[in-house]
C-alpha cells in the first residue's frame, strides 16, 4: 500500500514535467486537454486498485495472525469437558481474523476454580488465553467459595455450547434401580472435587429430597469417575452430565450398563423418558426456590471465556468466531459423531443468567450455599 500510493506521487509529478516542458509547441493546448483526462483516468484507476487495501485493513486480524491462542481446559483429560473443549478448538481457527491457532491445555486442579483463577488474575489480557470452564465455577464466589478469587460478571463470556442435564445412575448390577430405593440404604458414589457437581448433587438431594448418597471425592473428573464406577469400586454417580456421558462412554448407553434413576434440570430431558425429575419431588416452595437457583449452574453448560479488560473489539471477534463455529458443518458432523449435544448459548445470554443468579434473594442464597459449599460458605 505505501509503495502504491508513491507510485502515484512519482507519476504525477512526471506527468506534470513533461505538460510544462511542451506548453511552447504547436497544438499544445489540445494535447493538453487529451493529456489531463487520460492523467485524470490513470489517477483514478491508481486509487481504485489503492482502496481495496485500505478496505481489507483490519487490526484484530492483523493482531491475531501468525499467533497462539491457549484454550485452558477446566476439567481432566478424556472428560465429557475435554472432549468438547478439544473439538471446539479444531474448528474455531477457521473462524477467527487471522487464523491463529489453538492450543488446548487442560487444568484440571480444584473443580475448575484453578483455571478460572487463572484466567481472571494471570493470563494475559490480550485474547490469546481462552477458558474452557466447568458450568459451576461462575457461581462460587456467590456462594461463598474463599477460593474463587474472581468476579464472575467481569468475565467476557463468549458463549456456551450446551446445556447441562445432570443424572444419577448406578452401574447396572446394583440393586439400586430407582431413586426411591436410594432413600433406603447409604450409596457409594464416585465424585470429583469437593466443589464439581459429582459432589454438589448427592449433597443437595440428601438434604432436599431425603436420599443417602456416601461420596466419595477425590476422583480425576475425567476417566478416573468412569474407571471407579466401571471398576464397581463405587455403585454410581451422581451428578454427571447425560452429555457427558454419552460422549465419552457411548458404550454405558448403548449396551444398558447404567440404571439412570433421577436427572437434575430445569427442563427434563424428553429422551429420558420416565426418569423423575427432582424439581418435581420437591414440594417446598422455599426448597424448590433453592433448587432452581443451584440448576442455574448447569443452564450455563460448557462456557467459553476470556478474561476481563481484553480489547473490545477482539472480545467482539471471539464471540463471532464462537457463534460461527456452533453452525459450521464440519463442527457439527464431529460433533454428532462424539454424541455431543450442541444446544448453544451466547455469551450475552450467559452473562445475563450470572445477573439472575447474583440477584437472588439473601435468604435463598444461603441456604444453597450450605448445600453447594458446605465448608467454605460464607455468602458476601
């Protein structure tokens, strides 16, 4: 573009040299008026062919070419999470300006919180560091988690790609077979962190709707879940994502190996047919209220973040990006082909849940908070 544009310069002043060294030779003035036109037309396609350059300028491609993004992964290695997260990343390097790529790097630590605190106080705020983070995290400063050193609704949210429908299921062997006879007898369960939602749902549904789930936690959040229940070293789980499950063991579904006996939704899952929903086996209305606060947590689903204080105008980008990938064809064939259930958020309306959440009434807060962070829990 600078070379073009002198190009141009030197042109003229040539042009303008050779007019004023032939004013004095016959038939000058007529040459002079065939001349400027053909002076002003050359002129004229010079600045067409210079605008398009102009045109094509664009800063947040120019910023991210040639560069990294590290997309950091809140969950273990071979987890429903990572499985999305993973195939996420392999399509959004096609919709981003400047086609960076994308380098997942999974954190596992603390249900999550370890990559949010990351994110929100270490990464660079320059859009090169993206999150992949656990549907939970966002609340658990509302909660009263000491180790959520974050605000939530400072985050940019790009978007989530799902839904979370949580479920209890016991391996197929058990005697367990309906969430009534889990109010019987104590229920080994495998879970995660003190804080992932392997934990949080046998807690709650023991205070709210009477059940005797044991958990067990300390379990990696990916494959280590799957081995301790396929290992019979616990009799289910409680509180893992349908989608999750049926994307990284297809197997479970297909062959029957799990007696799935309550989901935990908003809106119950059609495909699951007769399996209760606990929303309706609470009939307290405070209890109930408690209830749906704490689903908030799974509407957000699989969230993509980027830390506070990047550039607007790449935030922008990013949640462009996200947005085409969720309707890119090639995404969406390895999508179905993991059994991913691709039902989308933006990051507008992830935001706007958050806001709900924090808007909740003290009382109600409280009393979730008990049952989400039963140690730490000191809500602000």
């Amino acid at each position: 573009m600078p070379a073009l544009v002198a190009g141009i310069h030197v042109f003229l002043r040539q042009f303008t040299k050779e007019d004023a060294d032939g004013r004095d030779k016959p038939g000058h003035d007529a040459e002079t008026k065939t001349g400027e036109l053909m002076k002003r037309t050359i002129v004229a396609l010079l600045c067409a062919l210079a605008a398009p350059s102009v045109a094509a300028a664009d800063p947040v491609a120019d910023f991210y070419r040639g560069r990294t993004i590290s997309l950091l992964i809140a969950s273990g290695a071979a987890g429903g999470y990572d499985t999305y997260a993973r195939v996420f990343a392999r399509h959004l390097t096609s919709h981003m300006p400047g086609e960076p790529a994308i380098v997942p790097k999974n954190i596992p630590a603390a249900g999550g919180l370890t990559a949010a605190n990351t994110l929100y106080s270490v990464s660079a705020r320059d859009g090169l560091t993206i999150g992949a983070l656990t549907n939970g995290v966002a609340m658990d400063p509302l909660f009263g988690n000491g180790a959520a050193r974050f605000d939530a609704q400072k985050f940019n949210w790009l978007g989530s790609m799902g839904k979370l429908q949580n479920v209890c299921a016991t391996w197929i062997d058990s005697p367990i077979k309906n969430i009534a006879a889990a109010k019987t007898r104590e229920v080994v369960v495998a879970a995660a962190g003190a804080t992932s939602n392997t934990s949080v749902v046998p807690r709650v549904l023991n205070a709210l709707i009477g059940t005797r789930f044991k958990v067990i936690a300390g379990y990696d959040p990916g494959a280590g879940l799957n081995l301790a229940l396929e290992g019979r070293e616990v009799e289910g789980i409680c509180g893992l994502s349908w989608s999750t499950l049926k994307a990284s063991r297809p197997d479970w579904i297909r062959d029957r190996k799990l007696n799935v006996i309550l989901q935990m939704a908003l809106e119950p899952l059609p495909e699951l047919g007769p399996v209760p929903s606990a929303l309706d086996l609470v009939s307290d209305p405070t209890s109930r209220q408690v209830l749906e606060l704490i689903l908030i947590r799974q509407e957000m689903g699989r969230p993509l973040v980027a830390p506070p204080g990047v550039p607007a105008e790449r935030v922008a980008a990013l949640r462009a990006a996200f947005a085409a990938t969720m309707t890119d064809r090639d995404f969406l064939a390895e999508a179905a082909r993991f059994q991913m259930e691709i039902d989308p958020l933006s990051g507008e309306a992830v935001a706007a849940l958050l806001a709900k959440a924090y808007a909740a009434p003290r009382d109600i807060v409280e009393r979730a908070a008990v049952l989400v962070e039963p140690v730490t829990a000191h809500p602000p």
